[in-house]
C-alpha cells in the first residue's frame, strides 16, 4: 500500500540574501519526516521556490515553519524583483502525490490559513481548488496590484478582504495558500533583449489573452534577456511540446528565436517522456520502454504485478474488493490502449488515426490513475481499522474515535466512487475503439469493456457499503446519486458495444 505523501512548493520572495533563503530552508527540514526535493533562487526575480514533500501532517507543519520564518526576515516595503508578488511567502500550494486526496489537500491548505492569519496575523487568500470564491480560483488575480496595490485596497476594498487573518498589511505582506495538481514552472529566452517581443509572445501563449488553456504567462527581462515567464498547470492538457513550439513560431514573427529555456523546480516525468516521444516521433511509445521505468517496477514490486493475487488471496482485510475493482478498470485501460495502438499507423484507419491517438492518451492516464487507485482503496481500508483502534476512555476520547471513524468510512467510500467514474470514463473510450479501431480487434474493445463494467460493478458494492456505515447517512447521499448515474450511463454505452459487435464484427448476441 502506498503511504500518504503530499508535495508542497512554496515561493518565497527572496534570492539575493543566501544566508536567509538558508534559514527558511533550515525551519522547512527540521521537521521530521520532511524530504527536501529542490530549491530554485533567481536574482532577478528575487524569489525562491522550496519543493518538499512527506506525510500531510508533517508537510503542513513544515510550511507554517518556513511562513514564519520568512515573515520574521523578509521586508516587503523594501522587496524589489521583476516577478508579481504579495507577501515574503507568496503562494504557498499543495499537491497530493500519492494515498491522498485533493479533498485532504484543500482541507490542509485551509487549516494552514486559518493557523497562518490566527498565529502570524499575515492575511491569506485561498486559491484554486480550495478557493472560497471564484474570482479567487487563479493566482494572479488573488496577486492583482502585487504587495504596494494590495496594501492601499485591502483596508477599504471589500473584493479585498482575506479568507483569514487581518484585513491589513504589515511588512511581510499576505500569502496565498491553495491545493493543485502538478505544475510546471517554465521559462523561455528569447534571442533579444527587448523585452517589448516577450511580452508579445506570452499574450500570444496565454489563456487569459486567448491562447492555450491551463497556460499563464509573462514577458520579462532577465539578465538582459527577453523572457517567457510560465506556468503550465495542467501538462497533460496542453503539453510542454506544444507551447514551446508556439513561442518558436510567435517568436519567429517577431524576428527571433528561442535561446534556451529553463525549469524553475521539478517536472513529472511523463511531461518529459511526452515530449521526448512528440519530438522524436516515437510511433506507440510506452513509458514501459524506459529502462529505468522497467528495472525499477522490477526491484520494487508493484502491487499490481504477480504478488497481487497473492495479497489478495490472502486472509487479510485488505486489499479487498475495491482494490479488484480498481485492478480490473486497468486491465479495461490497458487494452483500450492496445486496440488504439493496433489502429494507429493502419492506412485503412487513417481517418481515425487523430481519434485513436487522443484514445490512447486519455488511456494512459486512466490506467495510470486506476492503477493507484489499488493501493488508495487498500490505505483507505486500513484508515478505517486504524480509527476503530484509538482510545475511547474518556467522552472526549470517544468522540474523537467516532470523527475519525466517520471520516475514514466517508473517504473508504470517495475512493472508489473515484474508481467507478474512471472505470466509465474508460468504457466511453473502449465503446468507441468498437465503433471505430481496428476490426481485427474488436473483441478486445469489447473485452475491455466488460472489465471496465466489472470494475464499476464492484467499486458500487464498496461505495454503497461504506456509506451505509455512515452515522451521518446525509454525507452519503450524493455518494449514492452519483453512482446511480454511472450505472445508468454504463448501460447505454454497454448497448452500443453490443451494437457495434453485432454491425460489425457480425456476432448474434
């Protein structure tokens, strides 16, 4: 079972005193059990990103250290750098990686604001997903005006005031907290020094000015360079290949070209392997052919290789019927991949090909997200036995045993109504390789879509279960609406596979 991890990647505005990046480095990594992954300075920007991760409660605790130490050495009034800012510690996000959900993330991020603005009277402002407000939702306009706009609205302004703490500004600004999927910090130089055609390019790129969704850009000058300043905060949407050749050809218009470009803090891995693939035309690549993928699923033993069965055989509570579930709905993502893969590249299937190929991606990423989910319904299990096991001795004791139990029972239900949703988002994709793929392998679309029926089938039986061990029946409600109208929507697209057997694969059923 995967162990609960969470990555946090707060941003301080602050690179050009090492010796103070250094000591909120210091607050960030004494706490026990923290893992300090990578930390990035700019001299022009005058901000340092910190990325660290480890169990929640221990990354929460380490990022309220490194906000106050940054509020105790920073001094806004007197802050200068071209990156937009509020605060010593600008932006503070959380990301679940692994055994938690985004839920937990946005909880973390509000129990850290509300300890931030209580204990630091710093004001704070929730974003993304666990914004209060829409308008809060993306990061610059919490940062509209940056630290100087802020300090002469946040009095008067109502838009202005904070999620928590004071409606009022001291020198170490505010801080925006949040909860988010992976983000990609990127940079593009330009071969100029006007900075007038960076800004230009990053208009072009952007979403707010009509480019790409789920990318926000600057233009800037940087070292006497002209640069593209990104955040890509959905890689798999709008991949790194893809605005990086956008900027060559914005660029080109302008008279110029890329330089080099830059990572602020870590990449995935799979946007990096995406764009290896995309660039060197890698006709059906898997990230199994990566050889250090391979030697390390090898020495690690995944549980979902060989020793599942036999975890699952054995007479443990865990895994357990979630975890098939889940298994078998990455066995249905597997072979819709292996059906898409068969199509694409087949001149008789060229009209498809475009179809496949997004087929074959939105796969991956299911059979990806499946996958984990083996391991998320098993932790999720043994959160539950683990709550029936603190102590019950005193009233107080007791009704901190009974919040724990309803909250593992309710997240023992989230995890796989997360799976019987993925388990039909796949269905959709293996109804259309039997509408569309490759006829030799129509029964395999069909075959993939009987393990996706099998996976939501017994993720149901595991919602319905453990919402009905809910004291608070009214939590479950929705848990039970929401799978009603997956059951449903299976059924129709298990109608259409039929159809599309009988059509074309010429079988009486």
């Amino acid at each position: 079972m995967s162990s609960p991890l969470i990555e946090c990647i707060p941003n301080f505005s602050e690179a050009r005193r090492p010796e103070v990046v250094a000591a909120i480095v210091a607050a960030i990594t004494g706490v026990p059990e923290v893992s300090l992954l990578n930390h990035s300075s700019d001299n022009d920007h005058n901000r340092t990103v910190v990325t660290f991760a480890g169990p929640p409660a221990a990354v929460e605790e380490a990022a309220f250290r490194g906000i106050q130490k940054a509020a105790e050495l920073i001094d806004l009034d007197r802050h200068t750098g071209t990156h937009p800012r509020i605060g010593a510690t600008d932006v503070v996000p959380f990301v679940p990686l692994s055994g938690v959900e985004m839920a937990e993330c946005v909880q973390i991020a509000k129990r850290l604001g509300e300890r931030v603005g209580r204990e630091l009277n710093i004001p704070v402002y929730l974003y993304e997903e666990a914004a209060s407000r829409p308008e809060r939702v993306n990061l610059e306009n919490n940062r509209r005006g940056q630290y100087e706009g802020l300090k002469a609205e946040i009095e008067s302004n109502p838009d202005r005031k904070p999620d928590y703490g004071p409606a009022r500004l001291g020198p170490a600004g505010a801080t925006v907290i949040g909860a988010r999927h992976p983000l990609i910090a990127y940079n593009v130089y330009l071969t100029t020094g006007d900075v007038s055609i960076a800004k230009a390019v990053a208009k072009a790129i952007r979403h707010s000015s009509g480019g790409f969704r789920f990318v926000k850009g600057l233009g800037m000058l940087v070292e006497g360079r002209a640069q593209v300043s990104m955040n890509l905060t959905d890689f798999r949407q709008t991949p790194v290949q893809r605005v990086v050749e956008a900027i060559r050809r914005e660029a080109a218009r302008h008279g110029v070209s890329i330089h080099h470009s830059e990572l602020i803090g870590l990449i995935p891995g799979e946007a990096l392997m995406d764009a290896a693939a995309w660039y060197l035309q890698l006709d059906g690549f898997s990230p199994e052919q990566v050889l250090e993928n391979r030697l390390y699923a090898a020495r690690s033993g995944p549980s979902t290789g060989p020793g599942f069965l036999d975890s699952l055989a054995a007479g443990t509570a865990a895994p357990g019927g979630g975890s098939a579930a889940a298994y078998a709905g990455a066995m249905g993502a597997a072979l819709v991949a292996m059906v898409a893969r068969l199509t694409i590249g087949k001149k008789k299937y060229a009209e498809v090909e475009a179809q496949m190929t997004e087929i074959l991606n939105q796969a991956e990423r299911l059979r990806r997200d499946l996958t984990a989910a083996v391991d998320e319904d098993a932790a999720a299990f043994e959160s539950i036995l683990a709550a029936f096991k603190l102590p019950k001795e005193t009233p107080a004791q007791q009704s901190a045993r009974n919040a724990a139990i309803e909250a593992a029972t309710l997240k023992a239900a989230q995890v796989p109504l997360a799976t019987a949703g993925n388990a039909v988002k796949t269905l959709a994709l293996a109804e259309r390789c039997a509408a569309l793929g490759n006829l030799n392998a129509i029964s395999d679309a069909a075959s993939a879509a009987a393990m996706c029926r099998a996976a939501l089938t017994g993720a149901a039986y595991n919602v319905r279960i453990n919402v009905n061990a809910l004291a608070g029946k009214q939590a479950g409600e929705p848990l039970l609406v929401q799978i009603a109208a997956l059951e449903e929507k299976a059924a129709n697209l298990e109608a259409d596979v039929r159809q599309s057997m009988q059509t074309r694969g010429g079988l009486s059923l």
